[in-house]
C-alpha cells in the first residue's frame, strides 16, 4: 500500500490527495482562529471532508517544532508544523488514514513554505505517504480529492463574516457574564445554527445570512451579564497567526480577562480586505494590472457592504459595539503609514492600532513572532509614530518565539496594564 505513494513523491515531490481518500481519511487542520476555522471544519463535513480543528497545547509542540523546522525559521512555522507532528506522534489517529491541511498564499511571507517545510518533516519521521493539501486560490499545486466548487466557496465566504460576528460579541460578553460558561454555550448554539443552515451544495441566499447575522446578536443577546464592573479594553493586534492563535500567543485572551480585562479583537475579514485591497494598490504605486485591479475593487466593494451590514445591524440591536467600516480604518492609517508597505500585514498593522485607539482602546498589546521582520517594522517600529499623533496610547509589543518566557511576557503585560485607564 505504501510502495506508490513512496514512488509519488519520489517523482514529483508529494503525495496527492486523492478523491478515493475523501471517504475515509481525516484532515488535520492547525488551530489559528478557534471560532470561524472551528465553523469551516463542520461546514466542509456537508460536502463529505472530515475535517479536525486541532486544540492541542504544550511544550511538546513547541519541542516538535524545534526537531523538525530550522531554528532561524518564523515561530509561527514552528508552531503550525509541531502541533502537526505532535498529533501524528500522539497515536490517536490511523497515520495511513491521515491528511493534513496547510494555506499557501503565494506571496513574500514564508507562509507559502511552511507546506514544503511539513513535507521534509513528515518524510524525515518516515510520514512521507501522509498527503499534505495546499489550501491557495492561484494554482500553485492541485489536489484531486480537495476541490472547493463556487458554491463552497461563498458558503466559506459567509461563514468567516459570521464567524467575526461570533468571536467580536463572545469577547464583549465573556467578561461579563453571570453564569461561567454561558457564553461558550451561545458560541456553540450559534455554530450549530449556521452548520444547520449551510446544508448540502446549494447557494445560500444572502437573505439567509443576514438572518443568522440577526441570529447570533439574539443568541448571545440571551446571556446574563453584569456590566457593574468596569473592565479595561485591552486591544490585541499582530502577526495573523500569533494575535488570534491561543497555541501562538499563550493564551493571551485568558490571561487579559483574568486581569479584569476585555480582550478586543479586530476581525479575520479585515485582514482579507487589506490582501484584497493591496492589488488596487498595486495599480495605483505601479501601473500594474488595470483589469485585475478593477476586479479587485469590485470584490473588495462587495465584502465591504456585507461588512457594513453586520455593523448597521449591530447598532440597531444595540447591544454591543461594533467594529469601524474598514474603509474608514484604511484611510486613518495613511497619515501613519504609506500604502505601499504591504509585506505581511503592513499598513493594516498601525491601521489597526489606529481603529483601536479611535474607538476608545487605548491599551494594545502588539504580538510579534520571532522571524517575521515585516511585522517588527510595521508593528513595533511604528508604536512611536502612533504614540505621536495620539499621546494617550498605552501600547506594549511582546516577542513570541520559542525560548520566550511566559512570565516575562505576562509581567511585560502587567507592566503595561498598571498605567491603563
């Protein structure tokens, strides 16, 4: 059984994942954002892809890393491809029944590696039949049994959109709540709803999603809270992976709210509106691609009104606080930073510590992971710009990287925290 897929990567470097191995094989997905990766894995079970979300936390995925990833690459890459290899080693899975999924964006971040990197591991551990998907949208490998139709796709779009609903409202309801637990219970009502309703390879009507929009505001709407205390918002901002991933940033968001904070989170869909906008700004820095970045507008003016819908919305129920237009959020950066600063999460970085301070989250702890450059300089570097134009932020940036204490970071948090309003 093993001999062919030896043979496959042999010849061309990895091991596809075929349609035969759709029925039975479960893909492992590493855990960057719990809520809306946890909602795409059931989604994706509708179309016949076992898919698991992995939670698995402690030294050993940190230790796996280092065996398995060289040492001067980025934590996040480190972290993503240990926790991988700590779940083949952990003997809960068949390996001869197992994929693994990794994005591969394409572009100048070491992200589009990390899959290349995975695969020299598993073939070093003697895995190398274990078929390793690449999640892209501009070819860079194909794989036959994982094909995501139009109508998957948009489903996916969706879910993202009410997945930011979920975590923004989940975050401004767990400090708070009355009953411990109340509103991971609501998170889990209102995934549940949205799996229910995203059933079998049909267009969601977008009529349909503003009613799970309205669903979910009702759902946590329902938990108890007592609001007589006044908590400190904390805004977490970074690197994708180590500002949303619990494994990433140890458990940042836990530590915040047992200081009497409440942790606020800028959401996923942000993050693809500035990849989105990026190609308009390519044509306007560079002349390049007049038609693409026309497409591009078109796209990123489609996701900006759904966007703009979830916080008109939000303002109607009245409830909890909504988030800032991203249009508004991308022009109050420019006075910060240039447009064409737009390796890793560039402009959007300040952009968002902007947003943050403009709606009154003065404290922002910034995570920055060991190995990525661009995110030290338009992160860390542009704290004393920022401070400049707006004298009453509380910023601290905190290094992650695998000999970080956690003491350290903590008490560098503390520190910060000690002088918030």
């Amino acid at each position: 059984m093993q001999s062919n897929p030896k043979t496959k990567i042999h010849q061309a470097g990895h091991v596809p994942f075929t349609e035969e191995m759709r029925a039975d094989y479960t893909i492992l997905v590493p855990n960057m954002l719990p809520v809306q990766l946890g909602l795409i894995c059931r989604l994706m079970k509708n179309y016949g892809y076992r898919m698991e979300l992995l939670d698995t936390e402690g030294q050993s995925i940190v230790e796996e890393g280092l065996k398995n990833v060289h040492n001067d690459t980025c934590y996040p890459a480190l972290l993503v491809i240990g926790q991988l290899m700590d779940a083949i080693h952990s003997g809960k899975y068949d390996v001869h029944k197992l994929a693994l999924i990794m994005p591969q964006t394409g572009g100048g971040c070491r992200a589009s590696n990390y899959i290349h990197l995975l695969r020299k591991a598993l073939e070093k551990n003697g895995y190398g039949f274990i078929p390793v998907i690449s999640l892209n949208f501009s070819g860079l490998e194909d794989n036959p049994g994982f094909q995501l139709s139009k109508t998957m796709l948009v489903q996916i779009a969706y879910a993202l959109l009410i997945g930011d609903l979920i975590m923004m409202v989940a975050n401004q309801c767990r400090p708070y709540e009355c009953v411990a637990g109340s509103t991971d219970k609501a998170i889990e009502i209102c995934m549940e709803a949205v799996t229910a309703r995203f059933t079998g390879d049909r267009m969601v009507r977008y009529g349909e999603v503003k009613h799970l929009f309205r669903y979910v505001l009702q759902a946590f709407g329902k938990v108890k809270l007592d609001r007589s205390q006044k908590k400190k918002l904390v805004g977490i901002v970074g690197e994708i992976y180590v500002k949303f991933s619990p494994l990433g940033n140890n458990n940042l968001e836990k530590f915040l709210l047992s200081e009497g904070c409440e942790p606020v989170l800028p959401g996923l869909m942000d993050f693809c509106l500035y990849c989105v906008y990026n190609s308009v700004i390519d044509h306007d820095l560079y002349g390049r691609g007049g038609k693409t970045a026309a497409i591009y507008k078109l796209v990123y003016n489609f996701i900006l009104s759904k966007q703009n819908d979830i916080i008109k919305l939000m303002k109607k129920d009245g409830k909890f606080r909504p988030p800032m237009p991203f249009d508004e959020v991308r022009k109050k950066a420019q006075s910060i930073i240039g447009p064409g600063v737009k390796m890793g999460e560039g402009w959007l970085l300040p952009a968002e510590m902007v947003e943050l301070i403009s709606e009154g989250v003065r404290n922002i702890v910034c995570t920055q992971p060991f190995g990525c450059l661009p995110n030290h300089i338009a992160g860390k570097g542009m704290i004393r710009k920022i401070r400049e134009t707006y004298p009453e932020a509380n910023i601290v940036a905190i290094d992650y990287d695998p000999g970080a204490s956690k003491i350290n970071q903590e008490n560098r948090i503390k520190l910060m925290l000690s002088s918030a309003e």
